[in-house]
C-alpha cells in the first residue's frame, strides 16, 4: 500500500482511536502452535479456538513466526490434498510484525494499513507477546480508511521525516482538547508519538551503522526517561533517554557513537538536547547490566543532593526500542533497591520537600511577569511526590496518576479517596492550564513553555488553581506519613 503522512489533519469522528489503548481491544491471549502442526492440525486449531491467527513456536518454545487463516487457504489453493502435509513452519510468515499492549489503537491502525495486515500480535513492555489484535475489532471502533495517522513514523529513513509527526502535534492536541478530552489522555498520546520518534531514531540510527559494518555488539535497549516515560510529556519537549546494552565494557564504543548520532538525529527532528545532559550519549546515561547495577547502587548508597534530580527521573524510565527485555528488568531491580534504602527514600522526600508549589502563605499565586511556572511550581511537586511514594511502596507504575491510585490502595495509605480525587485533580488542571498556554504560544508565534498567563485565566480557573496549588502544598507530610508507614524491604 501507498504511504501516508504520519499526520494529517485530525476530524473530531476520527479521535476514539486517540483516546484507547491496544490493550483494550485486543484478543488475549496469543494463542500459539508448534511448528511442526500440520495443516490440518492448524485449521482445527483455529476452528476450535476461533482463532485467525497463531504464532508459530519452534523447538526451543520460542516464537519464530505468524500464520493465518489466508496461508491455510492459500496452501490448499496452491497445493490441494498435498497441503494437509505441509506444516507451520512452511507456510509461517518468518518475521513477526507487532505493536505494544500500550500503544493507542491510532498506532495500530497505521501499522496494519501500511503492511496490509489482518491480523498484528501485541507485546507486553518486556517483548512478551500477549494478545492479538484483528482489523475486525478495529473496524468495529472506526472504519480503516476513514482513520487519518498512517504508519509513517515505522519507515522514516530521516530527521525530516521524523519531524512531520513532531510539527503536527499541536494541531493534534489542539483537536483533542476542544472535543473535550482530558488533558492526561493527550498527554499520553503525545508521549506515545515522542516515544516512537525516539524509536524510530534509534532504529534509523543502528540500521546505518549495521550497513556501515559496524552491528551493535550485544543486544541493547532505547531508554525514555522523565516525563516521556510517565506518558506526560506536553508540547515543549527534550531529550531524557538512557541505554542499557549486553555487552561488555569494551564495548561502550558503538554505544558511544550511536547514543551520540541519536541525539542529533532528535534534536534535529525537533525534540532538542537536554540542557541537563540526560542523554544516551553522555557517559553516565549508558552502560550494560553491571555498570547500571553499580551506578544504582552509588545512586543510593552515596546519594549526591545536587544529582539527586537527575535520578529521579530514571525512576520514570520505559523501554522503547531493541531488546526490550534488558529496560524491563533494570526497571524492576532499580525499583527494588530503591525500596530497600530507607536513607535514600529519606533524601528523595528531603528534596521533594524543597519543591514548593507556586502559591504564597495568604493564598496568593506566585507570579513573575504576570505569569506563574506550573510545572516548576505544581507539575514538579506533584509528580515528584507521587514518585516518591510509589518508590517507598515498591510500586512500579510511572504514571503520576496510576502511582498515587495504588499508593492510596496500599495498605494503611496516608491518601483517603478525598486526598486521592484532589491530588487527580489538581494533576489533570495543571496540564490543562499548561497545555492551553503552549497552544496559545505556538498560535502567537512564542516558543512554548509552562509559564501560564494568569491574567487570561477564567476567575473559576484561578480559583480551582489555587485550591489544587494548596492541596499540593501538603504532600511533604503525606510522603513523610508513607516513609513511617512503610516498612523497608529486605
């Protein structure tokens, strides 16, 4: 099939595929067949199951293929009678095309027009395969060709190409706000576009080097930090990405370089530099098992105040590109030492104390210019306690939302329901605030940012703003009450 723009114009009947996720229509689980079934072992499988698809499993219980009810009828058409002998493993199409459980179903859509696919497999964030998705069950949310994203991102060869999605974003969010979607979910769809630039720049990056003659020496893993990792990045992006690799130390070489010709190919893309220096590309944000294991360790054995921030946001990180696998389990051993350091949680609500919301003792905001900062003086404090909680109770969600939800479904929470609904409240007004005013900048001609303009704030605004600002103010004692009431993990 023809490609497309990776955007295009958005109409309002076109955005449920924006706002679900894959994991919701999805068929679980994936079911799967030896490769040495025959042909009529296959039909009756997919007859018994109602299954249009399997995923072929070799010897070694690994999947090394897909297969459809159009290859059994294809088989029968080329070879009659003689296709009962043929098995998986003949008529399996080797390579395996699929999409993340948490991708938007936009996402899906594209893929599956692009490739002609009936049928896509879908992967857990650890490369696991748990269910399948039907262009069926598609259909049924939004008719293919009225779906307006195709699959571009998937074969952008350049920056260029990767920054046609970038550039349309705005008009995105913009489409998306007005028809009333909440401004987490928008959040989370620009996130999710963020992560597969990043992706895909990794992708480009490795696929030129391999036809230079220089292939990766190990697996290895893209990394997305901070607010790319909880899905709450917003219109003003920049590089915090992160690699971890297989291989050993004399290997950081290739590492080097290709974290090196990622962050150009981004930043020209249009998702800039880090002004911190959380790249890939920089030493300290790349390494194999063991050297990530030791700089865990240092991270909260010898915690530096002053790169204290720094590592907070490798608590946000998600796995993006290559062997998927590696991300999830320093995600989960990270998580674990954390919890065990009742030091280090100790420092991290020490400095999250410090993080103060933009609103005075008398309930005044604090303005500069006539335009107050939410996301230094409301985003941060919030997502940072909520990490911070989360971290203490070992959970592993990065969604500031989903880490407060499961804190205050802990056992003895310092959150009640009314805590709970304030603080996804108050987290939902400030990235709408933010996100309108990005809006409104890019329409002026400004660079976007999160100083909002207080003056243009509806006077129910600013009122609902204050209220959600103090609210924030009493996070220190809540994640003081989670430290006390958590007891540390052995």
């Amino acid at each position: 099939m023809a490609d497309h723009d990776p955007m295009m114009p958005v109409h309002p009947a076109d955005l449920e595929p924006y706002r679900r996720r894959v994991a919701e229509v999805m068929r679980k689980p994936a079911c799967d067949i030896a490769a040495d079934a025959t042909l009529a072992e296959i039909a009756q499988r997919m007859a018994d199951d109602e299954r249009g698809a399997l995923l072929v499993r070799n010897r070694y219980g690994q999947h090394a293929g897909i297969l459809t009810e159009r290859d059994v009828t294809r088989a029968l058409g080329r070879h009659g009678d003689a296709a009962l002998r043929l098995t998986a493993a003949d008529i399996m199409t080797a390579d395996i095309v699929a999409i993340s459980e948490t991708a938007f179903v936009f996402r899906a859509i594209g893929r599956m027009r692009r490739l002609n696919l009936r049928y896509l497999p879908v992967t857990d964030d650890a490369g696991r395969y748990t269910g399948m998705v039907s262009a069926r069950a598609l259909l049924r949310l939004r008719a293919l060709e009225g779906q307006v994203i195709a699959d571009g991102l998937d074969v952008a060869r350049n920056a260029a190409e990767l920054a046609r999605a970038r550039a349309a974003l705005p008009d995105l969010a913009a489409t998306l706000l007005g028809e009333g979607s909440r401004a987490v979910e928008i959040a989370a769809v620009i996130s999710g576009i963020y992560a597969d630039i990043t992706a895909r720049a990794a992708a480009i990056v490795e696929a030129e080097m391999t036809a230079a003659g220089e292939p990766p020496p190990a697996p290895w893993c893209m990394l997305i930090l901070g607010s790319g990792g909880r899905g709450e990045s917003l219109l003003s992006p920049d590089q915090d990405n992160a690699i971890i690799h297989a291989g050993s130390t004399e290997d950081d070489g290739w590492y080097a370089r290709a974290g090196e010709r990622i962050a150009a190919l981004l930043d020209e893309a249009g998702i800039p530099y880090c002004k911190g220096g959380v790249m890939a590309k920089n030493t300290g944000w790349r390494g194999n098992q063991g050297q990530w294991r030791s700089r865990v360790t240092d991270w909260i054995r010898r915690p530096a105040p002053e790169a204290l921030l720094n590592v907070d946001i490798f608590y946000d990180l998600r796995p993006v590109h290559g062997a998927l696998r590696l991300g999830e389990a320093l995600r989960n051993e990270a998580l674990a030492a954390a919890r065990g350091s009742r030091a280090f949680l100790r420092l991290l609500a020490e400095q999250t104390a410090q993080i103060h919301p933009a609103i005075g003792l008398f309930g005044r905001l604090r303005e500069k210019e006539g335009r107050v900062d939410l996301k230094l003086g409301g985003l941060l404090p919030l997502v940072s306690a909520a990490r911070m909680m989360a971290l203490a109770r070992g959970i592993a969600e990065t969604g500031t939302g989903a880490r407060l939800r499961a804190v205050c479904a802990g056992p003895r929470s310092p959150l009640g329901d009314e805590d709970l609904s304030r603080l996804v409240d108050a987290h939902e007004l400030l990235l709408t605030l933010v996100l309108r005013q990005q809006i409104a900048d890019l329409a002026a001609g400004r660079a976007p940012g999160s100083r909002v303009d207080t003056a243009a704030l509806p006077k129910r605004d600013r009122a609902r703003l204050k209220a959600a600002l103090k609210h924030i103010a009493l996070l220190p004692e809540m994640v003081q009450d989670v430290l006390t009431e958590t007891p540390v993990a052995g």
